[in-house]
C-alpha cells in the first residue's frame, strides 16, 4: 500500500492511510491483533525512521509508464523505497532532495538523454549512486558511450525487472565495498555476449581486466588502449587463454578499470583473435 501504486487504492498512501484501510478488515481477513500491532510499529516515529534509513533507495528514470510500474512492483517487493521520474529535471531535483542508492534510467527520455543526466550526476558530489541504464537503445554507440562515461551497467529491453533488481542490490554491495576508487562494469554473458564486450572495449580504447565465471570456469583478459594484451584461462595464457574464454557463452563478466601498463604478451591484433576463435567454434561445431 506505501510503496506501489499497483494496489486496491490504486495510489501509494502513507503509513496512517495504509493502517485506516486495513481497519476494516480486522477479524475477517486479519487478526485484529495483528492489525493493532502494525499500526503501533510502523506510526512510531523512531522506529519507522530506523526502517527508513535502512532501506534502500532506488530512482526510477523512464517516462514509459508501463516500464516504471513493472519495476517499481520489483523493487517494492523486494523492500526497496522507489521514486519514479520521467525527465532529467525530475531526477535531478530528487537526487538534490534525497539520497539514493542506485538509480535505473532509460537512455531516452523526456527532456533529453540519459547520458546527460549520468553527466551531471558526476558533476556533483552529492549525486555520486551508481547508475545503470535499462534502455531500448540498443546501438553500439550508445553502449560505449554509456560504459565510458561510467555507468555501472548497460542493460538492453526487453529483460526482466528481477534481473535489473538483483544487479541493482550487486552495485549498491559494490558500491559500499568501494566506497573510493573506480567503479566497474558488470554484467551477464546471456545479456551481451564476450564478442560483442570486446568490441566495445576496443572502441573505446579502453584500459582494464576483464573478468568472466561461469562456475567453475573463470578467465580473465587484460586490455591496454583496447588491445588484449595478456589473458588467464584455467592453466592457460596468451593466445591460447583467450580462445578459452571466448567459448563461454554464459556466466558473469566484470570489468574493472586499472592504469598500470599492461605488456603487450600476446602480441596479436584483437579482430584477429576473435576471428580465430570463432574459426575454431566453428570447426569444432561440424
């Protein structure tokens, strides 16, 4: 009742409100006691303030309304306290208002896009939550950029608003471990396949390691200005390692950036090395 729409109200109500429309209810559908109970603990001013803090806060950007109610339903369920917003200015003034700890945004939205908004986030000091954008923008321009200006993630509609809720509850984990540092990218291998990752990676000329786990299965390979310079796989490295990693199709990846050098071990171009990859899947596959 206090936290979606999507309820016999058909509006979210406060606390009081939500206690008034169980009243009717005591004895039938509900203990009375329990009623009673309820509305001692949560009218109290400083436990209900000690609930709050808590919790935590996520910023729904997206002006589809159907989007933000599938979501906010996810989120609320899982004890989540959700703001909607439909344009920058929207999620601008409550990110000056509140704190949050994660916001969800769509790339397109009312007043402009949401790299703009990820800007201007980073341009303050008190809007620092990590944000990750669930979009129908599925341009490779669009990811990259999204990925370069420090989005936490870049999730491609249509997905399930469960995916998007447990990523969100790994980047507020991450983001209290880290509190200092560079943040990473992570994702799933169903969601953007490695191929495609390492594209991104190579267009953006982008320094790092990239991490993948699939089970027992775990590769990393190490990028310097986009090139994959070095690379893990089990008992595996070099050339070698990277074509092991690149027979995972699903699993977890992470991206962590780093600044040290990396030297160039494998020494061969990367197009080259995705093209013999996919050689050899494909001999492997008749």
């Amino acid at each position: 009742l206090t936290q979606s729409r999507a309820n016999g109200l058909g509006r979210r109500v406060s606390a009081e409100e939500a206690c008034d429309a169980l009243e009717p209810h005591k004895g039938t559908s509900f203990d009375p006691a329990v009623v009673d109970w309820l509305r001692h603990i949560v009218l109290d001013d400083g436990i209900n303030a000690q609930i709050m803090s808590a919790r935590h806060r996520v910023l729904i950007v997206d002006p589809d309304p159907e989007e933000t109610s599938v979501l906010e339903v996810q989120f609320a369920g899982q004890g989540y306290d959700v703001s909607i917003e439909r344009s920058i200015k929207g999620a601008l003034n409550c990110l000056n208002t509140d704190a949050y700890d994660v916001v969800v945004s769509e790339v397109n939205l009312a007043d402009g896009q949401g790299f703009e908004l990820l800007e201007l986030m980073r341009k303050n000091a008190h809007t620092q939550a990590p944000l990750m954008f669930v979009t129908s923008d599925r341009a490779q321009s669009s990811v990259n950029r999204g990925l370069e200006l420090g989005a936490a993630d870049y999730v491609v509609k249509p997905t399930s608003a469960a995916v998007v809720a447990a990523k969100a509850g790994r980047m507020i984990a991450n983001s209290r471990a880290q509190k200092s540092g560079g943040r990473g990218v992570s994702g799933s291998l169903q969601e953007m396949a490695l191929p495609d990752l390492i594209q991104i990676i190579a267009n953006g000329r982008k320094s790092g390691s990239l991490k993948v786990r699939n089970g027992a299965s775990q590769g990393e390979l190490m990028f310097q200005d986009g090139s994959i310079h070095d690379a893990r796989f089990g008992e595996l490295s070099g050339a070698e390692a990277v074509y092991g990693v690149l027979r995972l199709t699903e699993g977890d990846f992470t991206l962590e950036p780093q600044s040290a050098p990396v030297p160039d071990v494998i020494g061969i171009p990367t197009h080259h090395l995705l093209l013999e990859a996919m050689r050899r899947l494909d001999e492997e596959q008749r």
